[in-house]
C-alpha cells in the first residue's frame, strides 16, 4: 500500500473508533469507507445478540435495494457468540 493511501486507512480506522464510541458518526465512516474501497454503496448493519434486534446504516444506496435490509428483529445474523468472561 503506498504512503498516501495507508495514510486514508489510518485515517478511516480512526474514524470507526470514534463511531464506536459516538454513533451518530456511522454514516460518516460508511462514506469514507465507500470512497476508500472506490464503491458505489456501503452497508453497515449491527445485531444484538439477546434480542437479535439489528440497526442498519447505508450510503449511496437505492432505497429499493435498502428496503429489504432495513432495521429488524428476526434471526440471527451469525452463529458468533461471546464467550463468558
């Protein structure tokens, strides 16, 4: 990776520490992160693993693509589970 480019990813993963923290940053990140990649739309989609609610954020997405992706409490997303301290 050259010089100006690890630049714009340390400069991202610092962005999606401070999402992490303030969320309301989300979309932000998902621009940067679509610019970086050189893509048209970015999908960021969280679940909670008790309730299985899960929140999405989109960029320069179609609203007919983004529909059926849009916040939901269904199945799980993934098998993952924390393990106990």
């Amino acid at each position: 990776m050259n010089p100006a480019r690890m630049h714009d990813f340390d400069g991202m993963v610092g962005q999606i520490y401070d999402a992490a923290v303030e969320p309301g940053r989300w979309r932000q990140v998902l621009e940067t992160l679509s610019d970086f990649l050189e893509g048209a739309a970015t999908k960021l989609t969280f679940q909670n693993a008790r309730t299985l609610h899960s929140e999405a954020n989109s960029v320069r997405m179609p609203p007919e693509a983004d529909l059926s992706l849009r916040s939901t409490t269904t199945r799980p997303m993934c098998s993952c589970r924390a393990s106990p301290g």
